[in-house]
C-alpha cells in the first residue's frame, strides 16, 4: 500500500514537473523606446502539443497609450520561426534583441545570409508541379560565404513580411496578425554537426543532419536545407537525422532523405550547373536511373 502511494505521489510529481517545462511564463524590463520610462514584456510560453511551442508576448511601452500584444508559434521540425511584430514596437533594435534572447536561447543577431537566401528562393520558386516524373521543382543561386556557416548557434534577422511566407506552414503571417515587419529566427544549432565529407570535382560536399554545404577553396555556399515548410514532409523532430544517403555524379546530387516517425523517403536531385533542385514522384531506383538523372540536368 505504501510503495502504491508512493508511486501516485511520484507520478503527481512527473505530471507537475513537466507541466512547467511545457507552459512558462517570463517578464523584462528595460528602456526600449528612447526615454527614461520603463517599459515591461511578458511573454507566455505553451507547448499546445509535443510538435510545436506557442508565445503569447505583450508590451506596456511608455510612449503607447495601450499595450500590444501579438503571438508566435514554432514548429520542433521547422528550421525557421517567424514572429511577426507590430512595426510600433518591433522598430527599436534593443527590444528585438532582448525579445529574441528570450525567446530562443544562445541566439546571435548575425543571421546566416547565405541559408536565407537559399530558402528563400526555393521557396519563391518552387512548384509543386504534377509533372509524370518529379512532383516538386525550384530554381536557386549558389551564394557563397567567405567562412564555414555557423551550425552551433540560432541567428535572427529583422525583415519585412515577404520572407514570412517562405517560413511559415500555412504562407502567412500566422494567427491572423497583418504585419509589415518582424522577427525571423534560423534555428542553425539544429544541423547539429558536420556528419561527413564527400570529395566532388573541385571541391567537398558538407553533410550536416538535415543539410548540405558546398566547399570550393575557402568559401562555402547551402545546396540543401531539408526545410519542412518548403518541402511539407520533414521529420517532426530535429534529434531525427533527415538526410539517409547521398550519390555524387558528376553534374548533379542525388539526396535520399526520410521522414521520421513516418518513415516517408524522398529523393531529391541537386543540379549544380543549373542551380535546380527536384523531388522525384517515385523515390525508388530504376533501371533507366542515371538517363533519367541527366535529363533533368541538361
């Protein structure tokens, strides 16, 4: 009857310990908008399932007559969270700095350009095409850095509400909020760690848990990011690698990814010369395999 009670008591515990790791709520204070007034933020975290973790934030600036508040929601499988923030607010740089470091830990203000654009373009330009062989196509530059991308550390970015609709599941600014600016964050920590290296003609290929990195001489340029609002079928947890195998020919790349715990595969061709990047209808490898390559890579 004891070790029963005991093992209640404990559960109880469980179940309240983890409660507060799931809903958080914090405050800051600070002078953000240029007086000599003191301005107050809360900020109300809930994690509505194991998938995704929503932000309730409210302002009480001094020079505002009413207090704003607005919401940001971010998604475990997502390498890009997008806040959308009244331009009233958002405008004062200390307040988006000290906002973000409370939203997403270690984050650093130096986004990295090269993966924003990379996204961004793919996003811009892609089709999700009924053609007979692939079911998704985009077109992208290679923009090069001049060091390695930093993958230990989370970045952001102030932007306008047109990079939104390349970050968010849904193509808007989310729960409803018209914004002309915000805050978009880049979760970089999440590719974990440079897995591998594959020698290529006039360079390596970086492989990361989610993603490829190009090297030639000393720059360094993203060919893949394996972006679940791109491409709507990632994994629903980072700590899941994405990336399963990769074949190197000499114009082209060959990604086979998977989805866990789906266990839906992919297979992405990466053509270096034209800078195209397609999904193939069927995954699986036949006999006409290589031609088929080629042909989407003239």
């Amino acid at each position: 009857m004891r070790l029963l009670k005991f093992g209640c008591i404990l559960m109880m515990m469980l179940l309240v310990s983890f409660s507060a790791s799931a809903n958080r709520k914090v405050s800051f204070v600070g002078h953000f908008d240029n007086d000599n007034r003191q301005d107050s933020v809360w900020i109300e975290r809930s994690e509505e399932n194991s998938n995704s973790a929503f932000y309730h934030v409210v302002c009480a600036f001094s020079t505002l007559s009413k207090r704003v508040s607005f919401d940001c929601e971010y998604y475990f499988s997502d390498f890009f969270m997008s806040c959308p923030i009244p331009a009233v607010v958002v405008q004062h740089k200390k307040f988006a700095d000290k906002l973000s470091g409370e939203l997403v830990q270690n984050v650093s203000c130096n986004i990295d350009s090269g993966a924003l654009q990379w996204v961004s373009q793919v996003c811009q330009n892609g089709d999700f095409t009924n053609d007979s062989i692939v079911d998704f196509k985009s077109k992208f530059s290679v923009h090069w850095e001049g060091v390695l991308p930093n993958i230990k550390r989370a970045s952001y970015a102030l932007v306008d509400s047109e990079l939104f609709k390349c970050s968010s599941r849904d193509g808007t600014l989310g729960r409803g909020l018209v914004s002309k600016y915000g805050i978009l964050f880049y979760m970089a920590n999440n590719h974990k760690q440079i897995n591998k290296t594959i020698d290529i003609h006039g360079g390596q290929i970086l492989v990361t848990n989610h993603g490829l990195i190009l090297k030639r001489a000393d720059k360094y340029a993203w060919l893949f990011i394996n972006e679940n609002s791109i491409f709507k079928n990632g994994s629903e947890k980072f700590r899941w690698p994405s990336i399963k195998d990769i074949q190197v020919f000499d114009q082209f790349l060959v990604v086979e990814t998977i989805s866990k715990p789906t266990m839906v595969a992919s297979k992405f061709v990466i053509c270096l010369k034209s800078q195209m990047i397609y999904r193939l209808k069927d995954p699986s490898d036949s006999d006409s395999f290589l031609n088929l390559m080629q042909s989407l890579c003239k």
